[in-house]
C-alpha cells in the first residue's frame, strides 16, 4: 500500500450535502481496497479561475494508503462524478512527509519558547 494525498473540490451547491458527497468519495476509495488515514475540511473557498462555471468549491484534503491499481480506477470515477468538479491524486514520499512534519513540530517548540 502506497500513500496519496487526496485533494477533492466539491460542487458548491452540495454544501448542505457534503457527508454524503465525501460518504461517496470514501466509499470509491474503500471498494477499491485502501483507505482513509486522515480527512481535513477547508471549507468552502474562491476559485483562481472559474472551473465547470463555479467561482467556489468546498475544498477536502485526505489522505489515503491504496494498492498499486487503485489510483486509476478512482481517477476515473471522480472524473465522471457529478460532485467533484476538481481532484488531484498525488503520491506521498515518505521521507518528505517525515522531514516536514520534523520540521514543523521543532517550529512551533520554538514559538512556545518564545
């Protein structure tokens, strides 16, 4: 199992429904055997240009562990949902994840001494 970070633009007109959209989007990633290790809502947010003529979304970022052959399947059927005008599936590389997440703990020690 490799890790992703899965960024997920939800159409703002489903704001009063997004559990059920990210219910769907968990869903296409359990059924294609991986999982979801961390989800984090930003909220709905503007647009830097107009995507399927919307000037919001409601922006998720998860992170996932899936098998080799799911990264494809689940970039198809995001690329044909109704819910998600934007995605983007990028694999995580360890090393990187753990130097950042280091180096942004020894950051806030330091703002706690000061």
């Amino acid at each position: 199992m490799q890790e992703y970070e899965l960024t997920v633009l939800i159409h703002p007109d489903r704001e009063s429904e997004l559990e059920k959209a990210l219910d769907a989007v968990r869903s296409l990633v359990t059924t294609n055997g991986g999982k979801v290790t961390k989800e984090d809502n930003w909220g709905k947010k503007k647009l830097a240009y107009r995507v399927s003529k919307q000037d919001f979304a409601l922006y998720v970022l998860m992170d996932v562990e899936l098998p080799a052959d799911a990264p494809l399947k689940i970039s198809s059927a995001l690329n044909i949902s109704d819910d998600v005008i934007r995605y983007l599936l990028v694999k995580v590389d360890a090393k990187e994840r753990a130097r950042l997440e280091a180096a942004k703990k020894n950051q806030s020690e330091e703002d706690s001494e000061d």
